[in-house]
C-alpha cells in the first residue's frame, strides 16, 4: 500500500529533477498534472487494461491500443481528461 508521502502532489523542485534526471522538458499540461498530485515517479504513460495514453512532448495524447493500430488522440491533457474520463463514466 502506498504511503500518504508517496501520494502527496510533487513539489516545483520535485518536477524540475525529474526533468533533470530523465534528461526533457514536460509539457505544461503534464507539469499541471503532476502539480495536482501525480505522481512524479511515473511514467509519461497511463496504462489502462493493456492498453496505453502516452502524452507526447508537444501535449497531445496519443491511446495505443493492444490490440493494434489506433488513430485516437487528444490535443491536450486537458481535453483527454474530459472526453476519457469525466464523459465516459
């Protein structure tokens, strides 16, 4: 089970060494992300039943599918966010 340090939002200094360490630049958008409590350990990728959202450097969302080839994409976080998760439920 995680521990509440593990689950608290990721401070500025946090996100800039995770940059640092992983050698990029994160999008706004996955830096706002982060800032709401993501957590900065992780990967630039949600996995969701094998399948996979990856947000690109330039911000958009990209779905790769298990099961092959897919043209779904979102131009931002936030866009994704609303469409995947808040309107599909």
């Amino acid at each position: 089970m995680p521990s509440a340090d593990s689950m608290r939002a990721p401070t500025e200094a946090e996100i800039d060494a995770a940059e640092t360490r992983l050698d990029r630049k994160f999008h706004p958008d996955y830096r706002a992300f982060l800032r709401g409590g993501g957590d900065v350990a992780g990967a630039k990728f949600v996995e969701d039943n094998g399948d996979y959202f990856c947000i690109a450097d330039c911000g958009e969302v990209v779905y790769w599918s298990h099961n092959g080839s897919t043209d779904e994409r979102w131009p931002s976080l936030t866009e994704w966010h609303r469409q995947v998760c808040l309107e599909r439920k």
